[in-house]
C-alpha cells in the first residue's frame, strides 16, 4: 500500500476521488492543522500578578534553602 500527496487542480477531480473513496478503492486522510506553537511563557504571560510571582520567588528560595541544609 502506497500513501501519496496529490494536489487537485479541478472540482471534477475531487468528485471522482470521492466516488473512489467510496467505492473503497482509496481512503482520504487529511493533513492534521499545523497550528503554530506558542511557547508556553507566552501562554501563561499575564496570569498571575507581579506580586504573586514575588511571593511564589521568595517561597521557592526557602524550599530551596531547606535541600541544602545538613540533616544529619
């Protein structure tokens, strides 16, 4: 089984692939979307406050300072 790319350049064609399609002599698969990307700072730019993000920083520094402490 072969899988190829066509590019139809008249209406007639596309109706003579769907007949096939529904002769089940072929099946159409169409390209999934190829929607850009954003990256995942821009996605979350804006959703918390300046203030929470200083209050997350300073909770992550003191969890961290806790890792590097002596335990024993």
């Amino acid at each position: 089984m072969d899988t190829l790319t066509i590019q139809i350049s008249n209406s007639k064609a596309l109706k003579l692939i769907e007949d096939m399609e529904a002769l089940n002599l072929i099946k159409v698969i169409k390209p999934a979307s190829k929607k850009p990307k954003k990256n995942l700072s821009a996605l979350l730019a804006g959703s918390i406050t300046k203030k929470q993000a200083d209050k997350f920083h300073t909770e992550l520094k003191q969890m961290r300072e806790g890792w590097e402490r002596d335990t024993y």
